[in-house]
C-alpha cells in the first residue's frame, strides 16, 4: 500500500474522529495533527513549499490560536441539536467541487495548461543549468525567483500572527468583578 493512501485515510480517520469530539482541547490538539499529516502528504506530492505553509500556519500558528482561544472559554462544547440544512449545504458543495475535479487533467500531465506557459521551460532551464544543487523547481521559483514575494508574504503572516497574539494577551475584565481589590471603598 503505498505511503500516500495510508496518510490520506489517516486524514480521513482524524477528521471523523475530530468531527465527534466533545472535548475542545482534544479536537485543537487533533487539528494541529492533521495539519502535520497534510504536511507529509504535501511533501511526498513534492509540493514542499505548500508543505512548509501547512506546517507552519496549519499545525504551528492555528494551533496555538486555537488554545489560547480555549484559554478564555470552556473546554467542553455545548451540544446543538442536529441541522439537516448544513449538511445538506456541505453534501451539495461537495458534490459540485468533486464535480470540478473530474475535468482536470491528471496529476502530473506535462500536457496541462499551468505546464504550457511560456516561463516554465525557462524555469526548468535555469534549474537544471544554474541552480542544479536545488532538485526541486517549486522550491527554485519560491526562494530565488519570487524571492521578494515570498519575504513580503511572509511578513505579512507574521504582523498576523503577531496581532493575534498581542489582542490575545489582553485579558478581559469579568463585568462582576471590581477593577481593583478597593474600589469599593471610599476614601
């Protein structure tokens, strides 16, 4: 059997067992795993650049989002009775972006139409003659000729990130309580 099937029905197993949980602690932790499975699987598709971004914001930054988000509210979810317009919602949406796949070509067709643009011979051109110690062009485009795009992109994930962090570090007064041990007294 090969690697990527047992990755995708483990991906498939932790997305059932995600989707039953109760417990919210449990289910943050059991996303950030399925990030990092989806990062190996990213990884043996020989997308390493997707595969770095699904590690990093997928099982790095979401995660910790996630628990400090649970760090301000309870850990248990409340059970909502059960909805047949969002899964019916979900099943159509699925059906149409199934649907959609079903006229791509296959995985890794040079006939395709991302494959006929006039800068891919290029780039697999100056890969193999300068840059021949990077295997991969994904990997070539990303940090040497997307250099700068690549460094404003990540940027801009970190201000997110950091914004996230700086917002969740204020912590909110409990409307019961007093601002200080003696405001109630008077002087």
């Amino acid at each position: 059997m090969p690697i990527e099937l047992i990755l995708f029905l483990l991906l498939i197993a932790t997305a059932v067992v995600i989707a039953r949980l109760k417990d919210l602690f449990a289910a943050a932790m059991l996303t950030g795993i399925f990030s990092l499975v989806s990062a190996g699987l990213f990884t043996l598709m020989d997308a390493v650049d997707v595969a770095f971004t699904e590690a990093a914001v997928g099982a790095g930054i979401s995660t910790i989002l996630m628990l400090g988000t649970l760090s301000l509210t309870t850990r248990a979810e409340n059970q909502q009775p059960f909805r047949w317009l969002p899964l019916l919602v979900v099943l159509i949406t699925g059906a149409v972006l199934i649907t959609g796949t079903l006229d791509m070509p296959a995985y890794g067709d040079v006939l395709a139409p991302a494959h006929q643009h006039a800068l891919y011979g290029e780039f697999i051109t100056t890969t193999r003659n300068e840059l021949e110690h990077i295997p991969n062009v994904v990997t070539v485009i990303l940090a040497s000729f997307r250099g700068y795009d690549t460094l404003g992109e990540t940027t801009v994930i970190f201000a997110a990130a950091l914004g996230v962090f700086l917002l969740l570090g204020k912590r909110r007064q409990d409307p019961d309580q007093p601002e200080s041990p003696d405001a109630g007294a008077e002087s």
